[in-house]
C-alpha cells in the first residue's frame, strides 16, 4: 500500500484529479469507479477545470459508482445518481449512457445488483475506482462485519452512518436505512484503487485500515490485500498513523526513481 501524505485537503483533491486526468491521457477509454459524499467534491471540481481547460476528455469513459441510498428516485435531491450529475457529469464530455450508478428504486433487487456487476464486467472492469472512508472505517456502503468477498448487495446501513450523514438530509428520520453498494470482493477487483481522507475525524479509521489488523470489522483495512492501493491524506486524516517517517521516505524515494 501507497501511502501519501499531503498538507491539507486541496492537495489530496489535486493530488486525485491529476491521477485521473492521466489515466484518461493513458487510456482515453478508461472505465472509472466513482465515490460520493464530500470528499471528492474537491475532485470533481479539479476535473471540470481541466476539462475546461482543454487537458482532457470523457468523451470515451465510462464510469461506475459505488453506491446508491436503497428507495431514493435518481432526481431526488440526496440521491447519488443526482449527486454525480450535478457534481460531475452535467459539466464535462462524459456519454450519459456511458455512467452507471445503482438504481435505488429497482423492483427487483437482486436482478439489479446481479446487471450491475455484469455491465462492469462487460465493460472490461474497472481500470480505477475511487474511494472515500466513513468514520467507523466503511468503504462504499460496506459496513463494519462486511465479508470481504461480497459483491453489488443491498445493505443495511449502521446509525453512525446514517448520524454521519444525516447533515444532508436535515434529520435522521430522513436518512435511508438500506442502500445498494458495491462489494468489497467487486472493489477489489478494480485495477488500482484511490481513497481518498482528509481531517482528523478521519484519523482513527485510516489507522485501522492502514496499519491495523485485516478484518471484517474495518472494512478499509481490506485495501491491505490490494496490490495496487494508493491512500492519500492530509494531515489530519494522517494524524493516527505511527509510521508516518517511513510513508514519507518511500515518496522522495519514488520521486527520485520517476525523475531517472
């Protein structure tokens, strides 16, 4: 695992927009998995600018996100699907037919999740997907006990998450109890993998999943087992880490390396 520490919350956002726009440069076809919530506001916002600025397209990309709240119409104002238009997708060359998100109002749910792992694998897979943590150390909506081998499922969310998000929706009652999220056995089977934290109420689950022990009960610290994971912080999110000289020594080492 990568570990990049950054001085504050635009350097992580830049930091993934830069990836990204490689990526695509690398690969104009990419098949990109996306997150939601706050963190990768900042992201997005880069993306659009260098779009703007002519540094690349979407024109050939296509995208997956990780999760949809189970319930919520795609135009409701807290739905993913609306999240990714208004933050993303409205703003830059992407082919609408070409992002997927979770349908959170599938009749039939289990054909739903069962499509949407097929359209990633007909796809090709998924060359990077992004990735944010919550405080209780879940990544998608993969909550702490989630089997690491789990695929595109409905899942019930914990009240720490829905406490953690209730900010969006103006009061608890209002949040979601269920949703549809990738698994941790789909994440993993992205090519590389980006996740993004940034303040220290992020500090304890980034320790967990970086420098504690593989289980269920942290659903982050499965990125352990990825061989291309890349975390990237600022120093907050950084702040519970103990080897912290080490992570920043193996960046000047690979800097040095690129630069030969």
């Amino acid at each position: 695992m990568r570990v990049v520490v950054l001085e504050n919350a635009d350097s992580v956002a830049q930091f993934a927009a830069d990836f990204f726009v490689q990526q695509v440069k690398r690969k104009p076809n990419s098949v990109l998995g996306l997150a939601t919530g706050s963190t990768p506001l900042g992201t997005y916002r880069k993306l659009i600018e260098a779009y703007q600025a002519g540094r690349v397209s979407f024109k050939d990309v296509t995208t997956f996100n990780l999760d949809e709240y189970y319930g919520l119409e795609p135009t409701h104002e807290q739905s993913y699907r609306r999240f990714m238009r208004e933050s993303l997708f409205d703003h830059i060359d992407v082919e609408p037919s070409r992002t997927h998100v979770p349908l959170g109002t599938a009749n039939n749910v289990e054909a739903e999740t069962e499509a949407y792992e097929a359209a990633i694998v007909a796809a090709g897979g998924i060359d990077v997907q992004l990735l944010g943590i919550g405080t209780d150390g879940h990544i998608a909506f993969n909550e702490p006990g989630s089997s690491f081998a789990s695929r595109t499922r409905l899942k019930t969310l914990t009240r720490r998450t829905r406490q953690d998000n209730a900010r969006f929706f103006g009061s608890l009652d209002l949040v979601p109890k269920l949703a549809l999220t990738m698994g941790i056995g789909s994440i993993l089977e992205a090519r590389q993998l980006l996740l993004l934290a940034c303040g220290e109420g992020k500090a304890e689950a980034i320790a967990k999943s970086v420098e504690g022990p593989v289980s269920a009960i942290c659903p982050g610290s499965a990125l352990q087992l990825h061989r291309r994971a890349i975390v990237v912080l600022d120093k907050g999110a950084a702040k519970g880490l103990s080897q912290l000289e080490y992570y920043a020594d193996c960046e000047m080492n690979l800097n040095e390396l690129t630069k030969v």
